[in-house]
C-alpha cells in the first residue's frame, strides 16, 4: 500500500492543500492520504493558532467525500502542550504500516527548503519518501540542495529531473501544482469580510461562517502556541 503523511496547521485548509494532494495521488498511486494537523508546531511556538479542535473539524469537513482522504489526530495537543516534530510522526505511522507499505512525506517547497532546520533531518529523509509540490516558478536547483551529498547512494544513479534518489529514502519533486494561496491569505480576507468562495472547499467556508472564525471578532478564540 502507498501511504502518505500531509501534516500542516491547516488555519484553515484550502483549495490548494487539496489541489496538491490530488496530484500527489494521481502521480504516486497513492491509496491513503492522511491529514495531519498539528496541535502545537515548533516552528510556530509563538503565533496564533486556531483551536485545534477547529482545525481538525476543519480538515475532516475538507476529506469529506474523498474516501482516500483520511483526518488523523496523530498531533493533536498534548497536556503539557510540547512540540510535536515530523520524525515522531513518520515513526508512530510507520509502526502501523506492513513491511512492504510505501510511506510518502507531502510537503510544500517553500517548507522543504527548511528541511535542514527540522528535527533529525537525516534520519527523516532516510525514513520516508518525500514528495515536493512546487509551485510554477519555483527553484528546482535550490530544492535540488537540501539533500546532503552524504545520504546520496554510493554508486552514482542516472540522473533525474523529477526526483533525487538517496541511500534509502528518495525525494520527489511535483511539478507545476496550481495553488497560489496561502492559509494566511484566507485569514486575512475573512477578516476584511471579502468572499473566500471557491478557496476553501464549501463546507469549509460554511464552518468558517457560521463558528465566526478569522473574523475581528475571533481573536479572542485564537490560542497562543
């Protein structure tokens, strides 16, 4: 079985989140997709984030109707609200997989790009495969980067355009993915009270309206991280 993780804060999940997952599947046969929000991310300790049982309400209304589409809780908040890093992640799904499932690793450009950052990195990119969703545009040579010379196999491969296989693990790069917005993008005209049809799937932007979210009158619902 082809399984995917597709973790983000998804505040909220939009077109585009969709747009990606669906070429992802397309491409890599993939049976499973789960959507991961997280409950409290490193990288974002400091912002404010919407409840996360908001979120996740979110995400399940957004998977609804796609039935490889599946919200998960893996992330959801702990008591003492610590971070929740990818690698544990890959390693609590992996423990559930059989031996010879395929586990993928959907991830933006712009966030693949920080790779180096995460936690565990290489042992990451050896535990998963990544797929890379670029945008029209993007810079493939700097993605190209990210993957440190000492995780490439030791006998030299053929070269691809479309993904850089390491001694274990491979990266993927989806080319070419329609999806201009940004989760911020979506807050930020909630809040100036523009329309968001067709941004985020319909029962998303009924949720979005009838709980008041993003609006001025939501900060105070908004958690800090």
């Amino acid at each position: 079985m082809n399984i995917a993780i597709f973790g983000g804060t998804f505040d909220p999940i939009h077109a585009g989140h969709l747009a990606a997952a669906r070429a992802a599947q397309r491409r890599f046969s993939l049976e499973r997709i789960l959507f991961i929000p997280t409950g409290s991310p490193p990288h974002k300790i400091h912002d404010h984030l919407t409840d996360y049982a908001q979120r996740f309400a979110m995400v399940t209304l957004a998977c609804a109707g796609e039935p490889r589409f599946v919200p998960s809780t893996i992330e959801a908040p702990t008591p003492d609200r610590s971070p929740r890093y990818s690698i544990d992640t890959v390693r609590a799904v992996r423990r559930k997989l059989r031996q010879h499932d395929r586990l993928f690793f959907i991830v933006g450009a712009d966030a693949f790009l920080d790779l180096p950052q995460w936690r565990e990195f290489r042992r990451l990119l050896d535990s998963v495969e990544f797929i890379v969703v670029s945008r029209p545009g993007s810079d493939v040579a700097a993605l190209r980067q990210v993957a440190p010379t000492d995780l490439l196999p030791a006998r030299r491969l053929p070269a691809r355009p479309d993904a850089i296989r390491l001694r274990h693990g491979a990266i993927h790069f989806l080319h070419g993915v329609d999806a201009p917005m940004a989760s911020r993008d979506i807050r930020q005209a909630v809040h100036a009270r523009k329309a968001i049809t067709g941004l985020v799937p319909k029962l998303v932007e009924e949720y979005i309206l009838k709980e008041g979210l993003y609006g001025p009158s939501a900060a105070g619902r908004r958690l800090h991280r």
